[in-house]
C-alpha cells in the first residue's frame, strides 16, 4: 500500500492502491503517519519523495470507505488525514511530491502539504468537492500559502479542471517536467538537497514553516466544521446517496 525505498540518503514512498486511484483511506494514512515519523528520526535519511503508481497520484478520500461511515465518522478520518498531512512540515527533511496523471481532491492537499512538488504538463489537478456539495475539510491554508487566497478560492470553486501547466504557473507546482521525468527529476531534487549541509536545510524549513503553515491546523478545523454543516444540506446529501451513504 506504501512501499519504500532508498536511493542513497533519499527515501522514496510509493503510493499503491492504483485499484482505488490511490485514494486516501485509514490504513494508508495510518502508514504514511508511521513512515513520516520513522524517517524524520532516521539519520542515515536526508530527504524523502512521495510519488504513485499509475493512474494517478492520488484521487483524495476513498469514497468507498467513507461510505460505510456517519458524518461524525467521516469528519473524524478526514481530520486525522489533516494532522498526517501538516505533520510533514513539522519534519526537518525536506519532502518531494513527484505528481504524475492526477491530483483530486485531497491528492491536491497531500501535494500542497510537500515542500517541493514536481509536475508534467498534461497532469489534471481538480478539487471536485464544492461541485459535490461541501467545503473541502482541509488543505486550504496550504493551498493558499502557496498561490494566495483569491487563486485558491477559484481552485476550490473548482468550475474547471487544471493542467500540470496551469498548477505550475500559479505556483501551486514548482517544477514542470515531461511526464517520463517526474519521478526522476523528484529523486534527483530530493539529491540535491540532500547533498547540502543538513542543519542548514532543516533550520530553512524550521524557519518558513510558520509563515507557510502557521495557521493550518486552526484552518482544517474550521474547514472540517464547515464540511460536517454542508454535509447536512439536501444537495450534498444527494451526493453522499450516491456514494452509498444512508443519510
């Protein structure tokens, strides 16, 4: 489900639940907290990667799994995913999405959660949730520490896909190669940062990680709230029915 591998002092996570679009389900957020805490302790490892098995890098929640559970249970899980998630800031090594096909939903917020993203052009990036009925539960402020708030409130109104482009452009990617590069030039980043004097590089991340996230973990808060309340609208219920939820 999240393999791992080592290439030098770069550790790289693979995503593999291509059946389910590698979605984020619990045992794969259980393992990605596992993993991220064991490799920020681990010195023989200077940076990590986050890359996928095809389709995609990742479609966000695994609505098949959420489909067995209540709005309070949903939330719970959505809130958890949020904490994995904001805890790779919190690492002192850098940490590198290599995004290839897709990034929905919350693929887009575990991407915005890395410190360096690359890219190729044809990749789609898409948050579907407001057209479904709700506020995406977390990521925002992720989102908007990297293209500014009025960007991210187009993101999420979401009344168009993007292009791997288009995410470059707007600085929600930072890097655009062809499709064939993206995991070599995400390992190969990961190299080079790690190549340089490790106290400097996570006195770097130490330092903006406040600037960047100070106000994320009281964002997915608000946001999961937020989401639990539009949960209870007719429209969104119409959406979760279709998921095969009973609400």
């Amino acid at each position: 489900m999240l393999n791992r591998r080592k290439q030098g002092e770069v550790t790289i996570l693979t995503i593999d639940r291509s059946s389910r679009r590698n979605a984020l389900g619990t045992e794969l957020i259980r393992s990605f907290s596992d993993a991220f805490a064991e490799l920020d302790r681990d010195d023989s490892v200077a940076a990590v990667v986050l890359l996928a098995t095809a389709p995609g890098f990742c479609a966000g929640s695994d609505l098949k799994e959420l489909a067995m559970m209540n709005i309070a249970e949903m939330c719970a899980h959505e809130a958890e995913t949020a904490r994995v998630v904001r805890a790779i800031g919190f690492m002192e090594k850098p940490v590198i999405a290599g995004v290839s096909g897709f990034a929905l939903g919350g693929g887009v917020g575990l991407a915005a959660g890395c410190d360096l993203i690359v890219t190729h052009p044809e990749c789609r990036w898409h948050m579907p949730e407001v057209p479904n009925g709700w506020l995406p539960p977390w990521a925002l402020a992720s989102i908007s520490a990297r293209v500014g708030p009025v960007t991210a409130r187009r993101l999420v109104w979401a009344s168009e896909p993007i292009t791997g482009t288009e995410a470059r452009d707007l600085k929600l990617a930072d890097y655009l190669v062809p499709l064939a590069d993206v995991e070599s030039e995400a390992i190969a980043l990961a190299g080079r940062l790690a190549a340089l004097p490790r106290v400097a590089v996570a006195s770097t991340k130490r330092f903006f990680m406040p600037l960047i996230n100070g106000t994320a973990e009281a964002s997915d808060m608000l946001a999961n709230r937020i989401f639990a309340e539009n949960c209870q609208d007719d429209a969104s219920k119409a959406t979760l029915r279709k998921f095969g939820m009973k609400v």
